[in-house]
C-alpha cells in the first residue's frame, strides 16, 4: 500500500506541476522521503506557497487526501492479497484499493487532461461502442450467442430529479475479474488490450480492429469530473453469468458485489454534482451526442430516440456517395447552407492511414476566412467516427483553411483526453499528405474542368498566392505556383494560363518567365516597360493584384526557369540608346542633358542614362527590385520623411533621347530655364507614377498646376 501511494506522488508531482505552474523542484522537495501524513503537514505549513501559485484544494480533494492519509496509515493492520482486495469494509461487496492513484489524483488527472467537462460523454458512449464492437466479433466468431443488428444499442436516459446521467451498452459486459482489471487501474484499456489479442490470434472475422474506439485507458475517469459517486452494473453474455455492481466515489477505493439487476452489457449511472446538474438535462446531453457521438457505429439512443442517424460518408466508397448525400452533409459538418463546388472523398493508408471527406465551397470565402488569424480551418478531425477536434487546425496547412469536411485516422497519435496532438513529426506528415493530395486534385480539375477551376481561383486562388508565400521549402512553393493562373500578352482578355503551359510555348531563344504588374490589362498593355518585351514578341504575364508580384517574387523561379518582371529586365540591359540625329539629340547634346537633369533632380534621382528600349515614351524610372520597392512605398512610405524615401529607393531616369518632349526639353534649357526645370520635374514624377512608386497622387498635383500655369502665359 505504501508503494502505490508513494507511485501517486510522483505522478501528482506532475500533474500538479502542469496544472498550477509549481516546479517540479518545489513540489518533490515536498514529496520526497515523506508518508503521505509528513506530505499533508508539509502541505499545510506551505499554504501561502500553494495559494500564490494557484494550487488551492477543494473541500473535496482534501477529503480525499485525508482518505489516501488513512488508507496509508491502515495498510499495514490490512490483509491484502495479489488482487488488491481488503478486508471487506461492509456486508454488501468487497472494498478495494485503486491499483495506481487515489481520489486526489483522479480528480488531478481530469481536471489536467480535459478542457471541457462535456467530453466524459464522449468517453463513457466511446466505452459503451467498444463494447458493442466486441459483442458483435465474438457473435460473429462463434464464441457468443448470435446476436442481430437490433441487439446492439446504446442506450442513454436522463433524469433532473434524481440529478443522474444512465448509460446503458449492450455489449460484451465483464466479469469480476475485468471489472478489477479495467475500472481498477488508470491507464490500462481493454480496447486496446482486445485489438492486440485479435491481432495475434490472426482472426478478422469481418471486423475492422479500426472500429474499436478506446485506446488510452483514462476516458472512463473523466466521470468524476462531474459526478460524486459512480455505480456500474455489468453482466457478460455468457450463460450462467453473475451480475456485478462497481462503485466508486473516486476517492482511493472502489467496491465489487454481486447484482441480480445487472443485465447483459454495463450500464453506467452517474451521480451528477450539484454545480454539474446540466448533464442531467435532455437537450444538454443531446447536444453534446450531435457533437461528439453522431457517427458512432452503434445506435444511441436517448430516452427513447436515436439520435446518430447521420451516416459517416468517409466510411462508405466514393462510388455509393450520391451528390445529394454529398450536400446534405456538406450542410452538416460544416454549418454551411451553400453546396460544395469540388468534392474530394478518398482513402490512403500510405505513408499514413486516412480517410477524408474535403468539400470546396461554392460560395465566395468569407470575412473570417480571409482572415488567417481569425480562422481555425474548417476540418475536422475523428478517430474510427469518434470526433476528436472541431476545427483541427493543426491537421491542414493554414493556408487551405477554407476547405471544409472530415480527416479520420487511428494513427494519428492523441494525448490521453483525445483533445491533443503530441506528436509534431506526425502531423506534420498528415498536413503534407493533405497538402499534396489536395493541390493535385485541383491540379485535376484544372485540366479537366478548366471553366469551373477558372471560376473556383477567382475566388479562392488568394489562399493559393499565400500557401506559395508561406511555404518553407521551394519544392512545395513550386507545386502550389502550378495552380496559378494569369492573363498574357498572347492571348486574349479573361484568358488565363498556368506557369506549366507558359513555359511549354516558349520559344528557345527565351530563358525566363517575364510577368508585368499593373492594375489593369489597359495599363499594362501602355506601360512603357511592356514596349520592348512586345517588339520582340516575348509572351508576358499580367498581374493585377498587389499581391501578386510579392508572390512571385518569393517564388523565385519554376521548373528550373528564373521568373522575371519587365521592369528588372529593363534595368539590367546595360546598352546604351541609338542616337537618330536628324530626329532626336545627339550622344553630346544628350550627355549635357543628363548633367541637367541630375542637377534638377538632385536628392531624389540618384542616376540617369539612356535606354534603347523605348520608342513611344520619353522616360521611365528604374530601381534594383520593382516588386519589393512597390511593397516598401504602400506599407512603410508614409512613415519615412521625403529624403530618405529617394536615398532607400535610388531611383534611376532611363531617358529616349529620341522623342519629341525629351528634344523639346532640351532647347528649354537655355530659352526658358524656368519651364524647363517643371518640365524636368514633372517628367520625374509621371516616371514614378508608372512604376508604382507614389503612394498618394496628391502630391503630383501641385508641381502639374505650376507646369500648365507657365505652359498658358502666351495663351
């Protein structure tokens, strides 16, 4: 006795310690080389320290502490046998001891484990269809009575009155011995012992071990978060069976006596705690089995009505699943009212055993969709139909968050509440596994339904653009980016293609992907860094967005081909113009110009020079990176003072020596200075504004009104 109450300590220790933030170190000095009646002093004389760090005990826990205390102090005046059976305290059953923790750390455990007191629900009819899996294999084996589908039923009744919870399974049931072994010791399952023993014996019989729920050996404490006192009454259905009654306040023991009301299967009565009476409510309890419980294989019923009768559609082959089925419970799982536009039901067991059921929405996303902070994800997680997580963010990659249904997996691994994910390697192996799948059933529909995905990405390809943005390694950016899909040059407005048919209509002559950014397909066919690329017949892709060009650029390149925007192809043809003398300026007066315009322009142009790609504009303005310079002004320009906005970007003037206003200007700088240097300015600013490096056109205005005020004099 002294050794299992000396095993509890230290495993309080922990739990304590991750409940109420006490170290390990503060509370093992309390524990350790102590009886329980040296920890309880110890306990008291530090009060202050457990209040400051939160570790109050209920009237409750110190009841059961003080119950450990005397269980202790009477172990050694006890016969105990092998089974853990003492002397029997009363006339009606035996009284034993919890092979592993008292009352206290029962109470601990759940309060720890669990952030809702509702999952003891979940757990108790999780018990009740392990039971039911296992009556039906052993009928089915031949090893017990013959049993029909009716037979099988879980049963759950309410009662305010009496403030009870009834769960009543008709299942295997469990003799004396069982009832010990499985009630007697946290942390023991017998789903998962029953799987083992079914899996060595080699016989399937017809049933899925999958489909046994328990597999962690906790889920039946988690009652007492709740209840004061628990009674289970069990019979196996083998003939001449005894009935037994267990009971238990939770608080270090528990009693075993024989019951004639015991009927084949357990039952469960739980007596609720005042401050718990809700779970004694009908609607509480059936909103809690719609939750949690409405795929479970056995019928539940509560008083009197089923209330699982919707079917798990991941379960059933693709094949039997009528669209109808499809949008019926599209509505249901994810509390939608549209229909799916895209259905992705399947079933993989490598490199990890899932069943999904994914529903792309027809509908536009919404506000909180959009969101990345604000959304959860719409998909759910269940273990063999039992749900485990509402909104399992953790399970799909952030950026498919408006993908909504079911990923079920038994191996999946969960801490002992279910509610947990622990294991980080594995799931990330899942996100990967879904990630994958779900870009190459969209990568499917593209092909093979380009007018839908067409549709499907205008809505929905901004968490595309942010899956490419976030990804971590360029493989997965890559498969993403092949969901793109832009205007070009080449082809006609609204006609979209994708980076793979892109590179597969160069010619051999070209080496990049050339896209341009502008707010419109208008605009960009004018855009004086469109000029050159279209001379020479270089296919380009347009973006409209903001975004898109930041997408790009984090993408870098695409099946070994560098992507490139027209304004940085510009920048790095380091050619100088050919100068037509008997049209334009020369290379000398050319050069007296640009010392001009560097005097004009000082402080906010840091270079000019020529440039051989225009021929229908004067000039345009170039920096190192476009994309980056365009994101810099429309997140961070209002904040920098006007000086040292120039010195970040370091613009350069590429100049057409040839055209008409650069020829003009030219002549004004020696008939009329003044108009000149407007003239300068203004040709500046307009540069700017076609780059996208103006973030309020405010500015423009005043330099243009002093420019038309000079240009009307003789007018």
């Amino acid at each position: 006795m002294a050794h299992r109450i000396g095993s509890s300590c230290k495993l309080l220790t922990n739990s304590i310690c991750r409940s109420s933030n006490l170290t390990s170190y503060s509370f093992s000095t309390i524990c350790a080389s102590r009886s329980p009646m040296q920890i309880h002093a110890c306990l008291r004389k530090n009060e202050n320290l457990s209040r400051n760090r939160g570790l109050l005990f209920s009237g409750w826990q110190t009841s059961c502490f003080h119950s450990s205390i005397y269980q202790y102090n009477t172990a050694q005046q006890q016969q105990v046998d092998s089974t853990g059976i003492t002397t029997p305290s009363s006339s009606t059953g035996e009284q034993h001891q919890f092979q592993a923790e008292t009352r206290m750390l029962l109470d601990i455990v759940a309060k720890s484990l669990y952030s809702d007191k509702e999952v003891f629900v979940r757990e108790l009819v999780s018990n009740a269809s392990d039971a039911i899996e296992k009556a039906r294999y052993l009928s089915v084996q031949g090893e017990g009575p013959i049993l029909g589908e009716s037979d099988l039923l879980v049963s759950i009744t309410t009662d305010k009155y009496t403030k009870t919870l009834t769960i009543q399974d008709s299942g295997v049931g469990m003799t004396k011995e069982e009832l010990i072994s499985n009630l007697g010791t946290i942390a023991r399952s017998g789903s998962k012992a029953f799987v083992e023993q079914l899996k060595e014996g080699g016989k399937g019989g017809g049933i899925d071990p999958s489909s046994i729920i328990g597999q962690f050996g906790v889920g039946f404490y988690s009652v007492f978060m709740v209840a004061d006192k628990v009674e289970v009454f069990t019979r196996t259905r083998s003939q001449d069976a005894v009935g037994y009654k267990w009971t238990s306040d939770g608080c270090g023991s528990y009693t075993i006596e024989e019951s004639s009301d015991a009927v084949p299967g357990t039952q469960v009565v739980c007596h609720l705690k005042t401050e718990n009476r809700e779970f004694s409510d009908d609607d509480t309890i059936k909103g809690v089995l719609k939750k949690y419980s409405s795929f479970v294989a056995a019928p539940i019923e509560l008083n009197g009505q089923q209330i699982n009768n919707i079917q798990p559609l991941w379960m059933l082959e693709p094949k039997s699943v009528t669209p109808e089925m499809h949008n019926e419970f599209y509505k249901f799982v994810g509390s939608s009212y549209d229909n799916p536009r895209f259905i992705l039901h399947y079933r993989t067991d490598v490199p990890i055993d899932l069943r999904c059921v994914l529903y792309f929405p027809e509908g536009k996303p919404g506000l909180f969709e959009l969101n990345r902070e604000g959304g959860d994800g719409g998909v759910s997680l269940y273990s063999r139909r039992v749900l485990i997580k509402n909104k399992a963010e953790s399970v799909m990659p952030k950026w498919l968050r408006f993908v909504k249904g079911v990923v079920d997996s038994e191996d999946i691994p969960l801490n002992l509440s279910r509610e947990m994910l622990q294991d980080s390697a594995i799931i990330k192996r899942v996100r990967t596994v879904l990630q994958n799948r779900c870009v190459r059933f969209l990568a499917e529909k593209q092909s093979k339904e380009p007018k839908s995905y067409q549709e499907f990405f205008e809505d929905y390809g901004i968490f595309l653009k942010e899956g490419i943005i976030t990804a971590t390694e360029q493989i997965e950016k890559e498969e993403i980016a092949r969901l793109l899909v832009y205007e070009s040059s080449s082809r006609p407005s609204g006609d979209r293609i994708n980076l793979t048919d892109y590179i597969s209509k160069m010619p051999d002559t070209q080496q990049d992907i050339y896209y341009l950014a502008a707010p419109s397909r208008e605009l960009a066919e004018q855009s004086p860094y469109f000029e050159e690329l279209k001379r020479r017949g270089i296919d380009v892709l347009f973006c409209y967005e903001n975004y898109d060009e930041v997408v790009l650029m984090q993408l870098r390149q695409i099946n070994g081909r560098n992507i490139v925007s027209a304004e940085k192809d510009m920048r790095r043809d380091r050619d100088e113009a050919k100068y037509d003398e008997a049209k334009g300026l020369d290379k000398s007066e050319t050069s007296g110009l640009m010392d001009y315009l560097k005097g004009v322009l000082a402080g906010k142009c840091w270079a000019v020079k020529t440039t051989p790609r225009l021929k229908a504009h004067p000039c345009v303005v170039t920096v190192e990176e476009m994309a980056s310079a365009r994101h810099f002004v429309r997140t961070q320009f209002s904040q920098i003072p006007e000086h040292t906005r120039f010195s970040l970007l370091q613009p350069t003037l590429e100049i057409n020596p040839n055209h008409p206003i650069i020829v003009k200007l030219n002549s004004l700088r020696n008939s009329n200075p003044e108009l000149a240097e407007l003239v300068s300015k203004q040709l500046f600013t307009n540069a700017l504004v076609v780059a996208g490096l103006v973030d309020d056109p405010r500015t423009v205005v005043t330099n243009m009104n002093a420019l038309l005020e000079k240009a009307l004099v003789k007018h």
